[in-house]
C-alpha cells in the first residue's frame, strides 16, 4: 500500500479512515476503525501527511 495522504474523521465513533495514493486513487478505506486499531493503522512503516476532520452540530 502505498498512501501518501491519509484523512480521519474523528467525530464518528468508531472513526473513519481514508488515504490515497500518488495519483489520486483510493489506497486506504476503512469506514470503521476501533479507537484502540487507530494507533497501529496509522502507525505504518512509511510517513505521510494526516488530515483531521471533526464537525460539531449546534444544540
């Protein structure tokens, strides 16, 4: 796999996960992922950007 960017949304729980490769493509789709299978996720041998999401709804 070979991701350059990768993006999670923390406001869902469990989070959901995204990352592309250099062109563009979808490399890295895990629509559900544990708080405890985050660390080892993003945790891979290779260095990339990470992008943080977190939408707040208005009470």
């Amino acid at each position: 796999m070979n991701v350059i960017t990768a993006g999670i949304d923390l406001a869902n729980n469990p989070f959901a996960v995204h990352g592309v490769d250099d062109n563009g493509k979808p490399a890295l789709v895990k629509p559900k992922v544990a708080r405890a299978d985050l660390s080892p996720l993003i945790g891979m041998d290779e260095l990339y950007p990470l992008a943080f999401e977190q939408l707040r709804t208005r009470s």
